[in-house]
C-alpha cells in the first residue's frame, strides 16, 4: 500500500507501506510498478498535499483510482480515503 501515513498505518495494521510522494497520479502508478504489491493508495482526508484530491480531477487519477467505500469500516480508518490502484 502507499499512504500518506506509512508509519502509522504500518504499526496499527501490520501492513507493509510506502510513503505516498505529493506527486501526480502517474508518478503514484510508477512507484506501484516498480512494488507489485501496492494495490492501494490510502491517504489521510486533510492531507496538505494534492492528494485525494488530484484523484478525481486528474484524466489519469479518474481513469486509474477508483476509490474504495470505507462506510461501516474499523473507527481506526475514519479519516482516510482509500483507492484501488486499476492500472498497471
């Protein structure tokens, strides 16, 4: 996974993380390439970088995050918005 939280989210969940660079959504697919297996993109909801945002409004963002619904998810997870890489 690539998150805007690497440490956090690793020691809550035991996942293995990547630091999500403040990049656009074609350097976000790149990074996932060169990691096969970040399959996701979970970033924190009052990021101060371009992300979520440049998600759904970048051509290539639309085309290859499709976001993940977090409704009725762990209380741990409020706060962050989660997209399904669908590119490669």
């Amino acid at each position: 996974m690539i998150t805007d939280v690497p440490i956090w989210l690793a020691e809550e969940t035991g996942a293995r993380a990547l630091a999500l660079p403040n990049e656009s959504p074609e350097s976000v697919l790149d990074l996932a390439r060169r990691f096969p297996g970040a399959s996701l993109v979970v970033v924190a909801e009052d990021n101060e970088g371009i992300w979520p945002e440049v998600a759904t409004t970048d051509p290539t963002g639309q085309s290859c995050f499709q976001r993940v619904d977090l409704a009725g998810s762990d209380p741990t997870l409020a706060g962050l918005v989660v997209f399904r890489i669908t590119c490669r």
